[in-house]
C-alpha cells in the first residue's frame, strides 16, 4: 500500500470519528445534571419544580444531536439554535399535566437525543388557587364561585353543621368559576372553602345581605317599593321607621324585592331588613318627607306659596294639594309640583319659561352648614311621578338666581336610555342627581346643551341656593305637546352614605 492511499485512509477514518463526535454530542450517555433560570441574576439557582409556562435551563452533558423534550410526556417545541450538549433553553408547555390534573403524572423530564435518553425528577405544579367573589342563586340554594386556578380540587366545605362539603359542583374549562350545590344548615360566620392540589382558598361566608338603593324613598303608606341589593335571600321582614314592620315581601331576584309600605310611620329612619343570612340597614333614611331635616331638605310642596323650607312654585309651574295629589299623583306624600308641556316645543327651543306649565322655581334654602367642603358625594334627590310616557325633551335644573339661572345647571332626560326610548315607571320613583353632573356653561336663554362646562368644587361656588326646574328641548326636531307631564315631590340635597 503506498504512502497517499495510507494517508487517505488515515484522514477518512479520523473524519468518521469526528462525525461521530458531533452526533453523539461529544461522546457518552447524555445526562440532565440540573435545571436551572434563563435570568441571568439567577443563574446560580437551581430547582426541581415550576409552573407550565415557565422558561428553563436544562443542563448536563452530552445533550448535543437533541431530538425531543418531554414534560410528563407532553412534548415541548425547542428551537436547534438554543441547545448545546450542556445547555438546552426550553419552555415548559402551558398544556403539561400536573398532580392536579392527572395524580398518576411521574414528574419526569425526558431529553431524547439521537445516541440515548435522559430523565431527570422534576414536579410540575400550579399555582395556588384564589377566591376573587361569591354570588349566590336566586334559591340560595347554588352559589357562584370565581377566581382562578380551580385545577384538581378535591372538596369545596361551607360554615354549616352536620355535612359540610358541597352535595355537587361544577368548575368551567378555564378553571375560574365554579358553581356548587350548598349543602343544608343554617351558617355560621366563617369561610366558604376550596381544597385543590396546590392549595385551599378562602372566602368569607355566608355573603353579607346589603341595600344598595330603593326605587322610592318616601313611597306612602299601602304603596310598593321595590328595594335593590345583594343576597337577599329568606327575607321575611322590612322593618320601617319607628319600629313598623312589613311582611308583604315578594321576592323579585336575589338581588330585588318588592315590598309593601305598612302604615303608621311617624318619623324618618333607616329600613332594616332580616332575613337567612342576618339583618342589613339601607344606606340612607326613609320617609325623610315627615320630618324633611334641614338643611338640606329644599321643599316637601306641603304649602304652596310659604317662604320657609317648603318652597315657593313659580308662576309657570303648576300645584297640586295633598287631595289632588293623591287622586292624581298616587301614592304622592302631601302636595307635590307639577311640570307639564302644553304647547310643542320648536327645535333647538332651549328651555321654556313663558307660555307653558314648564318653570318650577324654588327658594333659596341653605344647603349645608359648612360651605367650604366638597361637594363630592353629594347629590339633589327627588321623587318623581311620569304621568304619560316621556320619549322627548328634557328638564334642565338650574342652581342660580331669579331669571338668571346662569350658574350650574344639569340635564336629565330618562327616556334616552330607557327601553324602547320610552320613560314611565308604574309608580313614584326616586331620581338621584350628583352634584358632580351640575355643570357651568348652560344658561336660561341657550338653546342647546353645553357639555363641556365644569363642575363646583364646593359649596360656597355656587352664587346661590334657589333651584330651578326647566322644560327644554335641546334637539334638531319639533317636541309635541304634552310630551312632558310630570310631578316632583321632597326636593333634597342629600350625602351619598
């Protein structure tokens, strides 16, 4: 054999060598040796355990000619340029099972390279889970948990004697909400509990009863009122003003009633209710319009024409006495004010003074005592009787002086978001106004609405104290007559609890 076939077949035999170097990523077995953080200010950090989702270091020796990389078997994508034969940089799939979600995971890494298999102990967990809100059903029988990582639960426990564990339940495939079967037993004040693979969470229970707000807050005696809240369940009292209790409940939702006004109330108070899940006080008192506390209490329209905290009604605005108001008005507390629009309105007509039933003015009355605090929280309440559907105009209600009426004024048109673009409640309701919403750059004499002005910031920016109660039509189409026809009853200033 001479010498260059000698060398050729020493440089082939020293090339198949390499080759088989580079395949088997320097030669031996490939093993996993740790796994560690791709945040280089943790690279010194090692762990046997984290989330799906996580992005990793695998390290070891002998990783290069890498085929696959399996999580409790669920394969991981990995990009060739991010893999050494020490190093490989994968992320964990979302989709890897865990204890929860498969108990007979073995927690196993598994590198696949093309010259043999590595496996490395490592669990695969979740986080623990979190309760955000309860909400039960309109039997009280279901509630309606929500939060996050509802993953392999193993029980779900309430505050009640005897069985306390959920009779059945269900979680939706995001394993945020779930909705469970309550077991029987009155409860005691503790948690409602769930226990999944990674953690228990817990919420208070049962849910507090609580009053949000009543559709009429001076509603008469033999009326309904329908009172609106949170976990009214088992409700079977009202008690009202000076200890008068009313048992005509007729549940609407878990979160509405309708109840009968009882009578003999003889002063204002807070309701109380009681119920399955304790008592509860409703954030404002009712029946104001009996002893109508000033300041704050602007007219109950009791007296027309008196100067005190009774009010005056202007010469547009029309009057009806507690005879009258209850004939026409039902349910009316005494005699209430009247705004009717006899006459169309033209487009962009502004409000109207002259000519219609449409200007109700009331006097100056002091607001608070202490006019350099904020207004915030403060709001103008009245009761508010529709007498024929209201789908056109506006009132405009104006805090300024006589004529003027230039200070701050704010809008309220109810049919705009009203179903079907029609206005009128079966009954006397309650309309709530933020004084936040009373804003500058609306005066008497324009004919469109401004809304862009600016609201007080306290009480002592107002010029004056006197109200006034506007029809208007600021829109580019004609109003037909009558289109407005209301009454307005105990006109307040009140702070929001």
């Amino acid at each position: 054999m001479n010498k260059q076939i000698l060398l050729l077949l020493i440089i082939m035999a020293g090339l198949a060598q390499f080759a088989c170097q580079k395949d088997n990523g320097g030669g031996g077995t490939p093993v996993i040796t740790n796994v560690r953080a791709v945040d280089s200010t943790k690279r010194d950090s090692s762990f046997t355990a984290a989330l799906p989702g996580t992005l990793i270091v695998i390290q070891g020796s002998n990783l290069g000619g890498l085929q696959a990389v399996y999580f409790n078997d669920t394969a991981a994508y990995f990009n060739p340029v991010y893999t050494t034969s020490s190093n490989i940089i994968v992320t964990i799939p979302a989709t890897a099972q865990t204890k929860a979600t498969d108990p007979n995971v073995q927690n196993i890494i598994k590198v696949v390279t093309d010259h043999g298999t590595a496996t490395y102990a490592f669990e695969l967990y979740l986080e623990p889970p979190v309760i955000n809100s309860i909400a039960l059903d309109n039997s009280g029988t279901m509630v309606t948990i929500t939060g996050s990582n509802f993953e392999g639960i193993q029980k779900i426990t309430f505050p009640v004697p005897g069985t306390d564990t959920a009779l059945s339940y269900s979680v939706n495939k995001e394993f945020t909400q779930i909705v469970a079967a309550i077991p029987p037993g009155t409860p005691v004040t503790d948690s409602i509990r769930v226990y999944c693979t990674y953690g228990v969470a817990a919420y208070s229970y049962p849910p507090p009863m609580a009053v949000t707000s009543l559709s009429n807050e001076n509603g008469a005696p033999g009326t309904t009122i329908t009172i609106n809240g949170t976990n009214f369940i088992g409700v079977n009292q009202v008690i009202f003003p000076g200890g008068v209790t009313s048992t005509n409940i007729t549940p609407v939702s878990v979160n509405q009633f309708n109840v009968t006004v009882p009578e003999g109330i003889s002063t204002a108070d807070y309701l109380t209710l009681s119920g399955t899940l304790g008592t509860t006080k409703s954030p404002l008192p009712y029946a104001t319009y009996i002893t109508h506390p000033s300041p704050g209490y602007i007219s109950n329209f009791d007296n027309q024409w008196n100067a005190d905290n009774t009010g005056f009604i202007g010469w547009t605005g029309g009057y009806a006495d507690a005879a009258t108001a209850d004939q026409k008005y039902h349910g009316a507390t005494g005699g209430v004010a009247v705004l009717q629009q006899g006459a169309p309105m033209a487009a962009n007509a502004g409000p109207t003074s002259q000519g219609n039933p449409g200007l109700l003015q009331l006097n100056e009355e002091p607001w608070v005592t202490n006019t350099a605090q904020s207004i915030n929280g403060y709001a103008l309440k009245f009761e508010l009787y529709v007498a024929s559907p209201w789908t056109a105009g506006e009132l405009w209600i104006a805090v300024g002086g006589w004529y003027g009426w230039s200070s701050y004024t704010a809008r309220f048109a109810p049919w705009e978001t009203a179903p079907g673009g029609k206005y009128q409640p079966s009954d006397w309701v309650t309309v709530t106004i933020p004084l936040t919403q009373f804003i500058t750059g609306n005066e008497f004499w324009q004919t469109s609405w401004n809304a862009s002005g600016k609201p007080a910031s306290k009480f002592s920016d107002y010029p004056s104290t006197a109200l006034g109660f506007l029809i208007a039509n600021d829109q580019p189409k004609a109003v037909p007559a009558n289109s407005i026809n209301v009454a307005i009853d105990n006109v307040r200033i009140v702070k929001e609890q």
